[in-house]
C-alpha cells in the first residue's frame, strides 16, 4: 500500500511540518494522482508538473503556499 500524506510547513515559533490529510492506495501512480490532485486543491502555485517528479518519501514543499506532500510504501 502506498501512502500520501499531506502537510502544512509550519511558521516560525511552530512546529516544523503538521499532516493534514493522510490517503492510502494500492499503487504509486494512483498515489501520484492523489498528490497531485492535494496540491492543485491547495492552491500550489508552481508547477505541479516538477513539484510532482521531486516527490519521494521525504516532505516536498511549496513555500508560497506552506504546503508539503510525500508519498511512500508501507
């Protein structure tokens, strides 16, 4: 199962990233797809496009808009 976890990058003063919304799927490119269905919802200005190919198991962040996704196997 894979699993996309969406964050929020927290302020100075804050912890540093909270999840906001956690989805789990049966395959990475389904999971894919939900990322990058999170992020355009969320309003990520930059390209998703090249957000999306940085993805991995670790927090990817768009600053602009605080927000951070990572997707990973369980």
């Amino acid at each position: 199962m894979w699993i996309v976890e969406l964050g929020q990058i927290g302020r100075a003063g804050q912890p540093n990233t909270r999840t906001l919304s956690r989805n789990v799927s049966p395959s990475r490119r389904d999971a894919e797809r939900i990322a990058e269905k999170l992020l355009v919802e969320r309003g990520v200005q930059s390209d998703v496009a090249a957000r999306m190919a940085k993805i991995a198991d670790k927090w990817t962040d768009d600053f602009p808009t605080r927000t951070t996704v990572r997707i990973f196997e369980e």
